[in-house]
C-alpha cells in the first residue's frame, strides 16, 4: 500500500490511493484487492454497482424491496427499522466477515470499478450486475457535501474550489468519475444480457418503468396481478427519500457503532437533479461538461448536460 501514488487534498481525514487507474481509500482497496484474490460468486448473485452519491442508497433499497416482497410487505419490511445499507452491507469487509452476507439475500453493493471486480465475477454468467450512474455535477455537489458532514470535527474541510479542481483532475473517491462510468457502459454493451445500465435521473423520472426493468432483469419479474394490485408503487413509496429520510433509524442511527460521522442521516442528502446549479458557478458548471463530453465522445454515451437535467 506505501506503494502506491497518494493524494491527499480531498479529504483531511484519510488520503486517498491511485489503484489500477483510479483513487480511493486505503481501506476500501485492501477489499477490494482481497476480493479479487478470493470472492467465489454464488449463482443469482446480483452487483449493486455506483460511483459514489450517484443513487447507491437508492438503489439498495429498491433492490432489496424487490427480491424480499415475498417475505415482507410494505407494513413489516426491514427497510423500515435498518437502514438500506445494513439491509444490504457492502462488499467491503466481506474478506474478513464471510457471513455478512444474509441467506437469501443475493445482493452485494460496491464502488469498484468495473474492471477492479472480482474475474470469478466478471467471468461468470450465473451473476448479474446493474450499474446507476449520475450527472457527474451533482455527484460531484453531493460527494462534497458528505465529505464535509463526515470529517472529523476537529478537521478544517476542503473548500468547494479546491475539491472541484481536483475532481476535474478525477482525483476524487473511486474517480476519475468519466472512467468509472464508462468501465460499466461499455460492459453493458458488449454483455447487455449481464451488465444492466442505469441514469439516475432517467430512474427519477419514470420510477414505475425503470423499477419494473430492474426486477425482470435481476430475475424477480412482478407478475401482472402484482402490477394491478399497486405493488410496484407501494415499493417506490417505501423506499422514497421522503418515506426513508423520516424513519426514526435513519435520523438518529449509525452505519458503524464506533463511528460518530457515518451516522445513517449522512448517506440521506436529498437526490435533487440539477441542485449543482445551488452551488456551482457556471464556468465550473462549463468546465465539467466539457470534460465529461470529451471522455464520452464516441461511445455512444452522453448526459444532457447545462440544464440541470439528464
């Protein structure tokens, strides 16, 4: 790990550390690294990808709703007494805690890169992997504002303009944010069959149609007297912001016993599309775009970029 070229202006708390092209935090590639050597995928296993503040709470929540709404309804879910990210733990620590996984529960949340997964994962047809990515100016306004509620209290954070420049360098968690995006888009489509690709804001837009896309693809299709029995909205609603943001775990709970900043509220910033426009000049505004559309030019990917939308 000393190693390894070290960055650390984005964060006072922890540098971070430039692994096989991209940066993060030291105790993130140590699992990630062991994953690789030693992850075995069990058929139906099912990847919960995202860069950072790109809908991964969301995500988790929809996913888990889906596959268990045959064990709870709406009224006794989990959801409603964890927090998604104890319903659905990370695939950080699954090295030193084989049995984090709960039985039954095929999911397993990451921010790998594409490339940094598991080749046991990669290569296998038995596992899926869906994939949601956002307008890199709000995950940018997003990753900034969790970074500041979770230093510790005694650190000075980075300013707004000392964090974009070094976004735009892609020296920020699990960046360069273009490349982290167009790992996934390009595995889905050389594989669409496996690598399942999903906008943000494209999913805020049309829940209903992108949530029913999600569960066929992760092979739990709603049947169609679930679909006219209001199921797949009653899902929706269980897992909005409103709906989470306001159960008492996710106001005054923790991610970590031991960690006074990882309390579940910080992982719940409202997912605005185009809140960047609150906190961003129009010439940082400018400068991302023109980055992001140049790293994407030809591969048939883009973002409506300028107008707060996607």
């Amino acid at each position: 790990m000393s190693t390894l070229p070290t960055e650390n202006g984005w964060n006072s708390f922890q540098p971070l550390r430039l692994y096989e092209g991209f940066w993060t935090f030291p105790h993130f590639l140590e699992s990630i690294i062991l994953a690789q050597h030693r992850f075995k995928p069990k058929p139906g296993d099912i990847f919960l990808c995202s860069a950072p503040k790109s809908g991964t709470t969301w995500l988790k929540a929809l996913s888990f709703a889906i596959v268990t709404r045959n064990l709870y309804d709406t009224s006794n879910s989990p959801l409603l007494t964890k927090g998604p990210h104890h319903c659905v733990p990370n695939m950080v620590g699954f090295e030193y805690k084989p049995d984090v996984r709960q039985p039954g529960i095929p999911l397993i949340p990451t921010h790998a890169p594409y490339h940094c997964l598991p080749k046991s994962v990669l290569g296998s047809d038995d596992v899926k992997v869906v994939y949601i990515c956002r307008d890199p100016k709000d995950a940018f306004v997003s990753m900034f504002h969790f970074a500041a509620n979770r230093r510790p209290k005694e650190n000075e954070h980075i300013a707004i303009e000392e964090a974009f420049e070094l976004f735009c360098l892609g020296r920020s968690v699990f960046g360069p944010a273009w490349d982290h995006i167009l790992g996934y888009w390009k595995a889905s489509q050389e594989r669409p069959e496996k690598v399942m690709f999903l906008k943000y804001e494209e999913f805020m837009n049309d829940s209903e149609l992108y949530v029913k896309k999600l569960a066929e693809f992760i092979g739990y299709p709603f049947s169609f007297e679930e679909e006219q029995g209001g199921v797949v909205k009653k899902l929706i609603d269980l897992c909005s912001f409103e709906n989470l943001s306001n159960l008492d775990v996710n106001k005054t709970g923790k991610r970590h016993e031991d960690d006074d900043e990882a309390t579940n509220k910080t992982f719940f910033i409202k997912g605005k599309v185009g809140d960047w426009q609150n906190h961003l000049t129009p010439e940082m505004a400018n400068r991302l775009d023109n980055i992001v559309e140049q790293k994407l030019s030809g591969t048939g990917l883009s973002f409506e970029l300028n107008n707060g939308s996607s």
